[in-house]
C-alpha cells in the first residue's frame, strides 16, 4: 500500500488494480505451494509510517515490515 502513486492521474484507479494484482499473486503462490506474507499493521492512513514522499517506508515502518518477515 502507498500514500501517493506518483504520475497517476487516478490513484483509487491504481489502488484497485494494485489490489486485484497483488490477491491473484497471493492465490497463485499459496496454490503453488509458497507462504505468502501479509503486513496487516501498514496502512497508508498511518502517515509515520512513510518518508516524506509517501511511497517508501520510514525507518518505523521498514522495523514493522521486516519484524513481519520475521515473525
């Protein structure tokens, strides 16, 4: 998830694709038998969690992400 889709004209446009993407990913990869990672406590709404450009993660949020990973 991102708060700013950089170039887009529609950005909700995008949201709803990237989501399609990313669910037929999600099924693709548990189908074939791989884990997939869900990082349910990175919202777009929690700016903290976004440098200053809204698309890539601040130190707090790379620390979610990765104790996601890890967990």
């Amino acid at each position: 998830m991102r708060r700013y889709w950089h170039g887009a004209t529609d950005g909700k446009a995008i949201e709803r694709s990237r989501k399609r993407v990313n669910s037929a990913i999600n099924n693709y990869a548990l189908n074939d038998g791989h884990c997939v990672i869900q990082h349910p406590n990175i919202r777009a709404r929690e700016m903290n969690l976004y440098r200053y450009d809204g698309t890539h993660l601040s130190d707090i949020g790379y620390d979610i992400y990765l104790n996601n990973i890890q967990g």
